[in-house]
C-alpha cells in the first residue's frame, strides 16, 4: 500500500514502509560491502569498519560526496534529514550505487520538542523508532562518559 504524504502521518508512511524494508546484510550486499565490513546493530542497522572498505578498496577510484549541513527547515520541516533522504532516493532512483551516512537525532526530536529529525513524507529514516530512540548508541556512550568525567 503506497500512502500519500499529503493525507498520512509521518509515523503511519514509515510504519508501512518498515513492513517491506531490507535487512542491513541486503543492503549492505547491493552496495559492495562484505559482511566482515558491517557491524549491524540489529537487523537494520549498522556501522561500517570503514578502515576494511578502505584497505579494499584502495586501488579503486573515489566515489563523490555529497555534504547535506547546515540547512534551515522549511515551515513544514524539510531540512537535513529529508534532503539527504530525497538525494539518497533520487540518485537511487536514476541508477547510482549510493548510501547516506546519517547522525543519531538528538533528544528534542523525540520528545516533539522540533522537527523528527528522521525526514518527512516519502523521505525519511526508516526503521523510525530505533532511529529515534537511541540509533546505535553513540550519544548515550558519550553521555555516560561525560557523566562519568564529571564524578
């Protein structure tokens, strides 16, 4: 069932996108990437030991880079997120191997204090719960550690 952005919540868009949605080892196999070369957090997420992609491919040319910072949200709120996800799905879209690298949203976001921080409408972060409560854990690590200082 594809829904319409115009009619439908964020939340119900990408709860009907998560039914469909690849595994991070489907995923990382249509970009090139070997399963030594994830480091899944789940079956949806992962990082990527960017150290072995690198070695691997060291003889190979470079790819582009496509830098998505410091925008200001439009009044129905596409900013970052929902750019870099259009961008993903466009150049996706007319053929081209591509990924995005995205941040863990910050608190605001999940207590509806701003924007999601996951895109928007047919563009967004997908699996949103995990994406939006705690991601791979990257930000509690660093606020345990500054807490851990601060003793």
């Amino acid at each position: 069932m594809v829904l319409d952005p115009t009619k439908h919540a964020d939340w119900e868009i990408a709860q009907d996108a998560e039914k469909t949605m690849l595994t991070i080892y489907e995923i990382g196999e249509k970009l090139g990437l070997t399963k030594e070369e994830l480091l899944p957090q789940g079956h949806y997420i992962a990082k990527i030991d960017f150290k072995k992609v690198l070695k691997r491919l060291k003889d190979k040319p470079d790819g582009k880079y496509i830098d998505v910072t410091a925008i200001t949200p439009t009044p129905l709120g596409e900013g970052k997120s929902t750019s870099s996800m259009g961008l993903v799905q466009g150049l996706g879209k007319i053929g081209k191997s591509v990924c995005a690298a995205i941040r863990q949203p910050s608190g605001g976001p999940t207590m509806n204090i701003k924007g999601s921080a996951a895109g928007g409408g047919l563009a967004q972060c997908i699996p949103l719960t995990p994406f939006s409560l705690g991601f791979t854990g990257d930000i509690n690590a660093i606020m345990n550690a500054h807490n851990l200082a601060m003793v």
